[in-house]
C-alpha cells in the first residue's frame, strides 16, 4: 500500500518467540498519529499498549504514536467534544454502545478503502458482525471483554459451593459467602462485590442483570425506541439490588462510591467472592495478587429459569478519524497491534480476548480462568444502536442508587427510569 507522504511504511509482524523485528520505513517528514485511548490510562492494559506504540516507533522511527488518555467513564463524552469541536485524533476506540452516535456525527473514516475487503475477513465472524451500520465498518475489532460472573475458585471450593444458575441461587451464594474468616466477631468477606457507582461502569452490569430478568432497556419499535424499565422483570432487576445490600447485607459498605477498581480490589484482596466483569478483570487482579493465578473462574451469568442472558461482549475497537491527514499510516500502527502476536500478548497482559481468527485459535488462549468468559461469548448480543443510548446510563444509575440508598421502592425506580427513558426517545 502507498502511503500520501510517498513512502513505503514496512511493518514486521512482532516481536514474539525470539523474531526480531526490522525496520525499513522512510519517510519524507515525521508524522504524529494522535490516539484516543482509555485503555492506555489503566493498569495493566497502559503498560501493554504503551509498549507496542513503543515497538512500533522503534521500527518507524519517523511516526510518532502520541497518546490522549481518558478514563473509559469519560471516553465518550471526550469523543463527542472534539468532535463537534474539531479537533478528532487521528485514531480513536469506538465500540457497539458508541458506534451509532459516531456515525451520526460522521466522525468514522470509510475504513474497507483504507484497509482494503480482504483484512476484515480476518475477524472473528460474531465481534465483526457487530461493528457495522448501515453496510459500512465502524471500526475494526480490537478485544472483548464478555461480561459475566466472575468468582474466587478456591474460595468456592473451600466452602463447597458452586456458582449460581439462578437469582435465587445467586442470593443464596452470596449470603453463603459473606462470612466473618477470622472470628474477630466482624465480616470481613462479602459474597459480592458490587459496582454501585453512577457511571457507565455500573449501568452496564445493571443492564446485563435487567436483561436476566427478561427487560431489556431499550427496544427497537418500528422506526422508533421503546423501554421495558416499566416491565416486572425491571421491577425484580432493582429489587434485587436494594435486597443484595439492605436485607442479604452480602455486599461491602460504600457500593454506591464502588467502582471498578474498587471491586477489583475486594477480589484481589480476599474481601469479596464474586463479581460481574469480563475476562480483563483477571489481568487486574492478578496485577494485584499474583498468588490467585489458577485460582478465579467465570461462569455463566445467573439468570430466570428459562431466560438465556444477554452477555455484553465490553467489545472496543479501533476507527480512523475521518478528518486524519495520515489514514494510511493509522491503519498500519492499527494493524500492528492487532498481528497475532500482539493479541496473544495483549491476553497474557490484560485477559481480554482476541478478535483476529489466527489469534483465538493459539493454544495460549485456550486456559483454564478463560474458559467459562469463551463459553459466555456465546450469548453476546448487540447494544441497540441508538444516538441517545450512553444517555441511558445515568437514567439507570439514578434510579438503582435511589434504590440501594432506600430512596425508591423498586417500583418507583422502575417506573422513573421508564418516564425518562420515553423522553429521551422523544427528544431524539
């Protein structure tokens, strides 16, 4: 491919298994390729992506890989900022729940000219599937997270129990697994580490336990929106909530300031024994402890009896900015970091699984604390692609906090979330 600056950009494969790396771009002038990246502000993932921008500039030394990091909370409001003023970076993560807005505000190079038909046939069928609108990619897979349950193995077996199939069970486990360990008359284990927090952290999972109780937040009707939030599955969704903290007390004090990293810390820490999260989760905790290697699980998200769980593959991606001056280029550090030695890397560094086929088939992948996240992938579904729906997540937030805090009754909070889901549908 001819790069606009009239030179060849040569990209080896990786480094992986002892292959060395050789470099034999030129280029008429330095070019800065500008990447909007939450991943690159967390831990371990910062560490990983950071150095295969690093690898990639060794091999390109006039490309420069300059980061703009965002917390994952923040990332879609600072997308949409510099897009209306301007001032997109060259690359950028999109995914599913943001796919739909970026299309709208046409921010999205057309990235099958860039990268040319034969590249996408490379991705996983399912992840690729779900990056399109309207026949035209939105970005190009980079991992996926599916979100499910997540549970401490040895703390499980210790106390003989297995992971939970149902809601009812799911309380019961979690009861079962709050415990005082050290006699000292204070608990000091709880069952669940719940994400209470008021962001996109918290409304995500919530979604995923609404969806289990058969209400889904948002579906399409005809050429427009409708919500179950008014369902009494969304009703049994919240209730469950307020029970898991006020009556089971089977989650530790402060869940509505518990964020991700918190809850990643009660894992790691042996003060809680489950948790909804995706496969990066491990990375994290392992990062923290690195005696729990072998010892986490996933499992399948409980569910009612008879209702599959839709499971929020947490899928991000890469796209091109519409408005780069170096899309070529862009696409060439994107391909890098999607070779199959950088995915393989990318899961022994973070847990999140690969997108690209040749990667998903490695044996690497194929490990033990992985299995039950692969296996989950299998209920994967597609965020509806509406503008308006990061809107959701503060709507949700409100209502499931007023609902631990003992505010809302769960019918109260169901119905709320209902009203202000129908005017944001009529607002756009």
């Amino acid at each position: 491919m001819k790069l606009k600056r009239s030179a060849q950009l040569i990209v080896a494969v990786g480094l992986f298994a002892g292959t060395l790396l050789t470099n034999t771009a030129a280029f008429a002038n330095e070019v800065t390729i500008k990447v909007l990246s939450s991943t690159i502000v967390e831990g371990p993932e910062g560490k990983a992506e950071q150095k295969y921008a690093d690898e990639f500039m060794k091999l390109n030394p006039d490309v420069t890989i300059e980061f703009i990091g965002v917390p994952a909370n923040e990332l879609y409001a600072k997308t949409n900022t510099l897009a209306i003023g301007g001032a997109m970076p060259d690359v950028f993560i999109n995914s599913p729940e943001f796919m739909a807005q970026a299309h709208d505000l046409g921010i999205v190079a057309d990235l099958e000219s860039v990268f040319g038909a034969d590249y996408f046939k490379g991705f996983a069928e399912g992840p690729l599937g779900m990056s399109v609108i309207d026949g035209k990619y939105q970005f190009l897979p980079w991992f996926t997270i599916p979100v499910t349950l997540l549970y401490r193995q040895d703390l499980f077996e210790e106390a003989g129990i297995e992971p939970p199939k149902t809601w009812d069970e799911f309380r019961q486990v979690a009861k079962a697994m709050t415990v005082d360990t050290d006699n000292d008359g204070s608990i000091d284990r709880w069952g669940f580490a719940m994400i209470g927090t008021n962001n996109g952290s918290g409304a995500s999972r919530f979604f995923l336990v609404l969806r289990a109780h058969d209400a889904d937040e948002l579906v399409a009707d005809g050429d427009s929106w409708t919500t179950q939030f008014d369902t009494p599955g969304a009703v049994a969704a919240f209730q469950l909530f307020g029970d898991l903290v006020n009556e089971d007390k089977a989650v530790p004090p402060g869940p509505l300031q518990t964020g991700y990293g918190e809850a990643v810390s009660l894992i790691a820490t042996g003060k809680a024994a489950m948790m909804i999260t995706g496969p990066h989760t491990i990375g994290a905790v392992l990062e923290q402890n690195p005696d729990l290697d072998g010892k986490l699980g996933g499992a399948l998200l409980p569910s009612l009896p008879g209702v599959d769980p839709d499971i929020n593959l947490g899928m991000f991606g890469w796209a091109i900015s519409e408005s780069s001056e170096n899309k070529e280029v862009a696409a060439e550090y994107i391909k890098f970091v999607l070779n199959k030695q950088n995915q393989i890397a990318w899961n022994e560094a973070t847990g999140r699984l690969p997108t690209r086929l040749d990667a998903l088939a490695a044996p690497e992948i194929d490990k033990p604390m992985l299995r039950g996240f692969v296996a989950a992938a299998e209920y994967g579904y597609q965020p509806p692609a509406a503008s308006f729906y990061p809107d959701l997540f503060a709507i949700a937030g409100d209502n499931y906090q007023a609902v631990i805090a003992g505010q809302k009754t769960a019918e109260q909070a169901a119905k709320d979330a209902a009203a202000a889901t129908q005017q944001a549908i009529a607002n756009n």
